[in-house]
C-alpha cells in the first residue's frame, strides 16, 4: 500500500512529531512497506482459528485468603545487619 508524503506529515502532526522533510521520503517507503506487510497477513486464510488474546494460555494462581498472626518484630530483625529502634537501617536514597 502506498503512502504519501502528504499522510506521512498529517499522521506526524496528529502525534506531536517534527519531521524533517529530508526523513518524509523514508518514513512514506518505510510505513508502505509495514503495510504491504499487514496486507499480506490480511490475506491468510484464519478460518477455524479460534480467537486469541495472549499467545499462550495464562491461568491466575489464586488462593484462599486466610488469617495469620504477624511476624514479630524482634524476628523479623533478626538477620538485620543493622537495626535502630525496632527498624531496619538503610542506606539514604537521594
């Protein structure tokens, strides 16, 4: 499919994008040649393929909610290479 410069500068507008008129010829040849692509892939016969929405099945590992008592704090500084006040020492982050 064929794009003209004239397209390539109004879809360039429509997204904020400066280009340069010396880029204009290769982005027209560029984008016609993606298309030309899409059209080909237009043109596969999908017929009996179900519809997919990721390109491998994904399934969520979900679990029951349930109530536990917290760690304490005395055990979960335990291993703390430093400790203040019943917290864990950091470096500052700037």
């Amino acid at each position: 499919m064929k794009i003209t410069k004239t397209e390539v500068l109004h879809v360039a507008h429509l997204a904020r994008l400066d280009i340069a008129e010396a880029d204009n010829d290769r982005l027209a040849d560029q984008i016609g040649t993606i298309l030309d692509y899409v059209d080909t892939l237009n043109q596969v016969d999908t017929t009996g393929v179900p519809a997919t929405s990721h390109a491998i099945t994904l399934t969520n590992a979900f679990r029951e909610d349930e109530e536990q008592n917290h760690l304490d704090p005395q055990a979960s500084l335990a291993n703390a290479p430093e400790r203040e006040d019943g917290a864990f020492v950091v470096p500052k982050v700037l």
